[in-house]
C-alpha cells in the first residue's frame, strides 16, 4: 500500500466501444426525441384533498394505516 492518492493506471480510461448500426443510432434519437416530448407534457400530479400524509397507503396493494397494513 502506498501514500500515493491517485487512481490507479487502468480507471483512467474506458475501453473503446465498437460502432452503433444506423438502426442503433437512429432508435437512440428516437428514444431521446420521445423522452424530451414527455418531458415538455409532463404535468405535475395534483395534490389529494384530506388525502393521507406521506407516501401513497395503497403502494404496496395494501392499505397502511398507523403502521399497521391491512390487505384488502
């Protein structure tokens, strides 16, 4: 073991990945151009009039009530 802080030699960089077919690169902007679209919509989730405090009881499929869970 040595004083020295640097990474080692073989971290520095990644091994060089092969080229992506048209077909590969043209699902990726796709992809993208679906994610960026979702993003514009996306809607932020309305809050729940004298609904429960945390996170939604029912995330599990059962109800959570004081610690206790109850299924349904």
């Amino acid at each position: 073991m040595t004083d020295d802080p640097s990474p080692p030699e073989a971290a520095e960089s990644p091994p060089p990945r092969k080229p992506l077919s048209p077909a590969a690169q043209r699902a990726l902007a796709e992809a993208e151009a679906r994610r960026l679209a979702a993003e514009a919509n996306a809607r932020p989730a309305a809050r729940e009039f004298q609904g429960s405090k945390g996170p939604e009881p029912t995330r599990y499929g059962d109800w959570e009530r004081k610690g206790i869970a109850v299924d349904f």
